[in-house]
C-alpha cells in the first residue's frame, strides 16, 4: 500500500457524464491486479473530505499510470472531472484483494454495469494474450450509459444490452448472459447490488462466480467497518469488510439486503 500525489495526465470525458482519469505514480505499477482499488482526492482544493474509493479501470505501463473511471454522482465527483493534467492528487493504492485467476479456466464470462465495468475491463487487460476466451455481457439503462468508446480496445466477445432496446439485446445483462445459451468456466461480476443478487439467485451455485462489491466506505483500510456486508460462511453469517476483506467475494456467499 502506497501513500503518494500522483499527477493527473489525462482527464477525459468518453460520453455523458463518464469519465477517465490517468494518475501518474512514482511506484511500481506491474503488481497491480484487477479487483484491487484506490481512494482518491477529487477535489485539489479540499484537504479535509475522505478519499473516496474508486475502481482501477487499468494500468499503463509503457506511461506507469493507473487508469481510473467514474461517473458525475455528486460535489466531489464533479470537482474530479474539473480536474486538469499537470495537477497532483492524493492517491492510497493499492486497497482490497482481487480476482482469483485459474489458468484451468479457459471460458469466462463478465457481467456488470456501470461503475461496475472498470475492474471487469481490468481483468479484461490483464488476460490479454492469455489465450482465454471472454464473453462480457456489459448493460445499461440505454445507449449511452455503455460508453461504447471505452469498450473498443479490448478484445472480448461483446453482448451489450439495454433495458431500452436502444443498443444490443432489449433487457438487463443478467437476462443476456442466462438468454446467450453460453457456458463458461467461471463468472466475473460487478454493479449494482440488485443486478447481482439476481445473479446469484439464477446460478444457484452451478458456476463458479467471483463479485467485486460496491459499498460505501470512509477509511478503505478496515479501521472504521463502515463498509461492512454479511457473508454466509457455511450457514454462520459473519460481518466481513468489504473495503479489506474484499471487494472480491464468492458470489454464492454474498448475502444482499433488499
């Protein structure tokens, strides 16, 4: 875990209200793995607001730069986006643990939304060249929350979906992916804590399925558990941090409140 001001490179809006920020490290960025995340200062001029956690999209490595996507949800996010290259932000990377890869996996399948997409895009990047097959079954409300410009460089097999029809399949991902015939080795999965518990309520438990959760958090670290979910070890629910437990759980041990 590092603590350093990175210099913002590039900050670039891909399509309404979505973002890309490239933060410049001094650090060793190889180690670096998809489902890790970091707290970021969004705001140059606030010293007093938390970091806030943010997924890593990727990493260059040509450039040693982290690579990070956000949406406009609120003051610091949209403080994020005004953000110009050549300004230096507070970074904590890298957080939590990430997905586990078996090289005996040779068909995986992403399915996510939103926010969601940026550790799947990740471990998109980091399978490159492995020789796996990757299905990514990647959804939102309409068009324009696919972002479709942030998708062209990775080389998947791509099942885009819309609850409007206005692109691709007319419906949800987790609809796509069970509607696709397809078989898979295992699931990768992030998004919205809805569209997840569908996911795992169709599955059952019938394909090995790794979720990057999504949860509010203060510290990223484990200190306050302000982040805390429950996960069904066995039939004995313990309370796990996200922020230092996870992101990354096993699908079939989530326990999601309605």
């Amino acid at each position: 875990m590092h603590f350093e001001r990175c210099t913002v490179t590039a900050n670039e809006e891909y399509g309404p209200g979505h973002w890309v920020i490239s933060l410049r490290s001094e650090q060793e960025l190889s180690g670096i793995r998809a489902g890790e995340f970091l707290n970021l200062q969004c705001d140059p001029e606030d010293n007093w607001s938390l970091l806030r956690p943010l997924s890593i999209l990727g990493v260059d490595l040509a450039a040693n730069t982290l690579l990070v996507y956000y949406k406009h949800l609120g003051r610091l996010s949209r403080a994020l986006s005004s953000v110009s290259p050549g300004e230096s932000l507070n970074v904590l990377f890298p957080l939590g643990g990430r997905f586990p890869v078996d090289p005996a996996h040779r068909r995986i399948a992403l399915i996510g939304g939103g926010v969601g997409l940026a550790p799947l895009l990740f471990l998109a990047q980091q399978l490159e060249g492995s020789g796996v097959e990757i299905d990514a079954y990647f959804g939102g409300a309409s068009q324009p929350d696919l972002v479709l410009r942030m998708l062209e460089p990775y080389n998947c097999n791509m099942l885009l979906s819309t609850d409007d029809g206005s692109h691709g399949y007319g419906g949800n991902c987790v609809d796509c992916y069970f509607d696709s015939g397809r078989s898979h080795d295992v699931i990768y999965t992030c998004g919205p804590n809805p569209m997840m518990n569908a996911l795992r309520a169709r599955l059952d438990g019938s394909v090995p399925c790794w979720a990057s959760l999504e949860e509010y958090m203060a510290c990223g670290v484990g200190a306050c558990l302000g982040c805390a979910t429950h996960i069904d070890n066995g039939g004995q629910r313990a309370n796990e941090t996200v922020c230092r437990k996870g992101p990354v759980f096993d699908l079939s041990k989530v326990v999601f409140h309605h």
